[in-house]
C-alpha cells in the first residue's frame, strides 16, 4: 500500500500551478536535445523545490533523479515531458503523491487523431479522478518570470524580464513568440500561459487568474477557436471590468457555411469570435504586433469608460505626424478641433508657419514644448495626448515635458536603441508608455480609445430558449412571427389559388396602390432568383403574368396548388439587412448590413452577441457608415432609435427560439414611416407537430 503524503499547505485555484513551492519534473533528461533536457535547463532559476524524475534514476544536470514521482511527497506541480502514451501512469502517480496541478507537453492527444483522442480521454479521466488540475495537452507550458518560475521547454525563457502584462495564447508558440515580442518593446511579462488542447484549464480560468492578481496590468489574448463561448464571455466581461484585455483572433480567411439564406453568407467563426471578443470589453487587433503596442500603451494609461473621446497629437516632425493622423482616421477616430482658447494659447508658444488645430507640429522641440504638451491636453476636448518626437540630445528631455500629464500621454520616439532603452526606464517609472514609431503610437492611441468605448455600453443580460418554430417558415409566417414582437411588414394576403389572388389585388390597389406577388413556400428561399418576385403590380393582366411565372418554377409538390403572397408595394427609402445566427459557439447573433443602393459602400457587417440591450442595438447602428446615417443620396437620415427597435426584436426572437438556426429580413427598407421588412426567413430544424407555435395572420379577403 502507498504511503498518503503528510498534509502541507498548498495555495488555493490555479496559484498552486503558476506559483507553486515544488516542482517535479516527470521525464527530466541529461541529454541535450531533449524536452526533459530543456525543461530543466528553463526551471534553471527556480527557488523552490526542484524534483527530476527518470526512471533510470542517475544524474541530470548535476541534480540526483529520482526513479518515480512517488518517492516525493511535497509536490504542488508535476510538469510531464513524456510520450502521449506515458501520461495516464504519470498521471495516476502524480495522484498517489498527492500532486494538485500538472503540466502536460507532449502532443499527439487529440489534435492528432483518434488514438489520440483516446489517448487524452485516459488523461482526463485520471486528473478529473484525482482532483489535478491539468494544463495542456500539447502545450509548451507557462512562463511566471516574476516568481522565477518557467516551466516551458524553451530555456531562453528563464532569463525573460518579469513585468506586470499577462498572456493567454491557445497556442503555446504563439504564447512564446509574444513574450519575446514584449521583451523586444521593453515590456516585462507576468505571466504568459500556452492552453495547448485545454482539457481542463482553460481561458475562463486564466483570464479569472489574471483579473484577480494585482501584479497583473493589462491582458494579451490569442484565439484560435472556441468551445465555450458564454464562458468566454462571461469571462472577459469579469476581467475589463478591473483591467485591459487585448485580443487577436487567428483564421480571418474561415468563414463557415452557417446556412443556406443571405445572412449566413455575411458572417463567420472569425467575424463572430471578433465581434464577441469586442462586446466583452477586449480590444481586438489584427497581428501580434499591434498585440504588443495595444499593451505597451494600456499597462499605462486607461481611460473611463466613454463612448465619445477625443484625441489630441502633438509632433515635433510633421511627417510622422501625418502618419499618425492617417493611421487613426483609417481606425475611425478623427482628431477634434482644438477650441479657439487653446489654438490663441499655443499660437503664443509656437511660430505662424506650424499647424496647430490638431494634430499640432512644433516645427522641432523648442523650449515651449512641455507648455504646448499642457495646452493640448488642457483642452476640454482632448482625453488622452499622443506625442511624437524623435530622440535628439539637448532638443527635449521627454520625461520633463510629460510627466505633469502622465496617465494620459503616449510618447513615441525613434533614435539610437542605447538612447531609447535609457529614455524607456525614466518614462516606465513616470508612467508613461514609450513606443517604437508612428504606426505603434497610432495603434496605442486607438487601443485607449477603443477599450474606453467598448466597455460603455451595457448589455442585455443572458436570455434562456422557451419557445420554438418546429420547422422552416413561409415567409407569412415569419413576418407574422416578427410581427408579434412588434416588427412592422407590409399588408398582405395570403392565396390559394388565381380566384383568391385576384381578390387580394383589387384590395391592395383600390387606392390606387401597387402590389407585390411572391411565390410562398418555405423551401423556396431565394425567390427572386427563380422568378417568384414581382414587384409594380396594379392590374390583373400584370397579376397574370406574375402567375404565370411563379407557376413556373419547379419543385411545387404534385397534386398540390401554388400558393401566392400578394404585399402592399412599401414606400421608398433605402434599405438594410437584419438577421441572426446561431453560432455554435456563441449562441445567437444579430446581424446589420448594408443593401439596395448602399450595399456599393462595401462595409462589413455589425454583429452582435443576442440578446441586445437599447444601448447595444443603438450602438450597431451607429456603427454603419456615416455616409448612411446622415442620409445616403439624398434620402432620409436614419432613425436610430426604430432600426435598433428591429434588431432588438431580432435578437429576441432568435434568443427565445432555441431551434432557430438562421433568420434573414433582406431587405428591411427604411421609410419615413419606419422601418418595414419586405422579405423574411425564418430557419429551423424539422420538429414534432406539437412544437410548432401558431402563427397567425391575414389570409386574402373573401
């Protein structure tokens, strides 16, 4: 019988596995080449208590191996670099010596087939068995330079300077690669953890573990995909509640085939993920490195939460302030004009011939530049000053002129590396970030605009599914399902045959109106293609020729009548496109794009994680265009308040029916009577009778 291990304190969570007392290291090695050998050689620093495991016992790195983990009985970490096949034995010993957390290297566990899964079916199993926290499989581990702990098989890591930005990575070279790139920006790191295959430990946990350490300032965050986005979301809502999260979503060129109708066409894994990651709270980029420069400026300066922030530039060079200007307008964020005070203030500091509306240009640092820096950060417009000024000796003493507006200030420089390595830990201790070049210092100023603005608006809380569909829907029944939650459609009937249509048409047109004639049947989804939409009908010769066409098409079950969808023609205005999917891993989402004549502006569609709160559905349709919110060719502005109404009711309805997958109104046309939705479709899975709601609705007149 195995001995029990004498009860020692331990730390409580995921501490007891990013900073434990002991580690053992189960597979050490003294051959160089090895990821034992490696392994070791990184933990080289640590100040605990170090166990190498082997089982031929002898000597690895001047340390005594021991033959099994259960020769030692003060374990908190077991961090295990053997084959796949050894891990649920490793595992089962860890149990038995009373280890709490363990880091699983090795790959070849389900990321590489079905022995593998099998393989890390085992692994779980044990750990979950035994209580052991478990890190990996198929990660490269973790890096805690500010406790000396590295337990990563890359050894350079023990010497990476410790600091106070956290990073997630799915993946664990990406994990290293941005550890290294933060080491390159002069920026110390916390703690860096590689989820690998994340059987166990996960983003939730981590990001909770980051949010929780006061050490910890900013959060880097790099997806790959995801299994549990709730989770993810509730998770990253927790954390940039107490401090920054910046994230990068790998796959831009994945876009799923969600369903068959338009709005499934318009979004994608990395359109949602993106979309949700920024919902949260995070501040999504596009690469690694503006990961980096994102962090350098947001260790040091956060804003309050705010929907609206002014930026205010200040350049000693003219170019690299064009370029920062440039890069921020491409962004979205235009600087505000400086009020007429400020311009007469720094018009007393600075020569005629320089621009100083914003951004300013000083012509070169002069002695003034500290009182210029102090008049555009005292305008009441300006939130938070970017500076940039190349690093000359005698021209400017950077930490003097910024230090009275630190907390607000990002600074950029470019000169010799020996020279901004000294000015960076005379600004890091005033509190202000220094970045490498315009590009960077545009980056970090909309990283500070961007997660002021993404935190300002609340959402809606989480809506449990109740009701369903039962099945795919005409288009009567989808609208009279949006009508139901208060989404306006045009007056319409339902026909049987050419008699009933006939009816319909002398009703809709008695006023002098025209009709619209569709084909109704909810296999046929994309009915303009195939002839089922007629639109300026006024007489029955037109109503005519639109039977006739929509008879046409093929796939009408036999022995069965064409049924028709005769419409009040709506009034002009442009037109969007609203929907939702339910992605599976973020649940609904809601979707806004442009159509009609503004589909030629190429924007990308806004998506939302469903539910959406009024602040949240007006904020989407901000987000179109200003060209279209002001009123695109002369027509209408847009009534923010009615379309959000419909994407609200959207949300709704896709939340609180869990079995629709997809549904599409292209287009919604905005009139200036509101918004009214022309077309809908409603997707959902084919279900027992008794789950179909009722729909009601008009059916044509007798």
């Amino acid at each position: 019988m195995t001995a029990q291990p004498a009860a020692v304190h331990r730390p409580d969570g995921l501490a007891v596995m990013f900073r434990p007392a002991s580690i053992a290291v189960v597979g050490a090695s003294a051959h160089e080449g090895k990821a034992g050998h490696a392994m070791v050689r990184a933990l080289r620093h640590f100040p605990g208590t170090l166990h190498l495991v082997n089982p031929r016992g002898g000597d690895v790195l001047g340390r005594t191996a021991l033959r099994s983990l259960r020769e030692a009985s003060d374990v908190d970490l077991a961090v295990l670099v053997v084959p796949p096949d050894a891990v649920p034995g490793a595992l089962a010993d860890a149990r038995d010596a009373g280890v709490r957390a363990a880091v699983v290297c090795a790959g070849g566990f389900a990321e590489s087939g079905p022995q593998g899964a099998r393989i890390q079916e085992r692994v779980v199993a044990v750990a979950q068995e035994a209580g052991i926290r478990l890190l990996g499989p198929n990660t490269s581990g973790f890096m805690n330079p500010v406790d000396r702990t590295t337990a990563n098989f890359m050894p350079a890591v023990a010497d990476l300077a410790p600091g106070s930005v956290g990073v997630v990575a799915q993946s664990g070279g990406v994990n290293l690669a941005l550890a290294f790139l933060l080491a390159r920006a002069g920026v110390g790191l916390r703690l860096g953890v590689g989820l690998g295959n994340a059987v166990d430990v996960d983003f939730p946990e981590v990001l909770d573990h980051l949010a929780r350490d006061p050490a910890t300032t900013a959060v880097g965050l790099h997806v790959e995909g995801v299994a549990d986005g709730p989770a993810l979301v509730a998770a990253l809502r927790r954390t940039t509640a107490r401090k920054p999260v910046v994230a990068f979503k790998v796959g831009r060129s994945d876009v799923s085939e969600f369903a068959r109708s338009h709005t499934g066409a318009l979004t994608g894994s990395y359109a949602v993920t993106r979309a949700a990651l920024e919902q949260a709270g995070a501040v999504v980029v596009d690469s690694l490195e503006e990961m980096v420069a994102a962090l350098v400026a947001l260790r040091a300066v956060r804003l309050p939460a705010s929907e609206r922030l002014g930026v205010g530039l200040l350049t000693g060079q003219a170019g690299p302030g064009l370029v920062v200007t440039d890069a921020l307008g491409a962004r979205g964020i235009a600087l505000p004009v400086l009020t007429d005070a400020t311009q007469r203030r720094i018009a007393e500091l600075l020569p005629p011939l320089t621009f100083q509306r914003n951004p300013v240009d000083t012509g070169r640092p002069s002695p003034t530049f500290a009182d210029v820096v102090g008049a555009v950060a005292g305008d009441p417009g300006v939130d938070v000053v970017g500076v940039y000024a190349l690093d000359e000796p005698g021209a400017l003493d950077p930490v003097a002129a910024l230090r009275p507006v630190g907390g607000r200030v990002l600074f950029a420089s470019g000169g010799p590396p020996d020279a901004l390595a000294a000015r960076r830990a005379a600004l890091d201790a005033a509190g202000i970030p220094l970045l490498s070049g315009p590009g960077d210092l545009a980056t970090g100023l909309a990283a500070v605009v961007t997660d002021a603005r993404v935190r300002a608006v609340a959402d809606a809380p989480p809506l449990a599914p109740t009701r369903s569909v039962g099945r795919t829907l005409d288009e009567h029944e989808a609208k009279a399902l949006l009508e139901a939650y208060g989404v306006r459609t045009p007056v319409r009937y339902v026909a049987s045959g050419r008699a009933q249509a006939r009816a319909a048409l002398a009703d809709l047109v008695s006023d002098g109106g025209r009709a619209v004639v569709k084909v109704l049947d909810a296999d046929v989804l994309h009915k303009s293609d195939v002839g089922g939409v007629h639109v300026g009908v006024r007489d029955v010769a037109g109503l005519e020729r639109a039977l006739d066409a929509i008879d046409a098409i093929p796939g009408a079950v036999e022995g069965t009548a064409r049924r028709y969808l005769l419409e009040e023609q709506a009034a002009p205005g442009f037109e969007v496109i609203v929907g939702a999917v339910r992605d599976v891993a973020f649940g609904p989402v809601v979707l806004l794009g442009l159509g009609g004549v503004t589909a030629e502006l190429a924007a990308e569609p806004v998506l939302r994680l469903a539910p959406l709160s009024v602040a949240r559905s007006e904020e989407m349709v901000r987000a179109l265009p200003a060209a279209v919110l002001g009123g695109f060719r002369g027509l209408p502005p847009v009534d923010v308040a009615a379309l959000a109404g419909v994407l609200r009711a959207v949300g709704q309805v896709v939340g609180e029916h869990g079995d629709i997958t997809e549904l599409d109104l292209n287009p919604v046309r905005l009139t200036a009577d509101g918004p009214v939705v022309l077309d809908a479709v409603v997707v959902a899975p084919a279900a027992a009778p008794a789950a179909v709601v009722p729909l009601g609705g008009d059916t044509c007149p007798a």
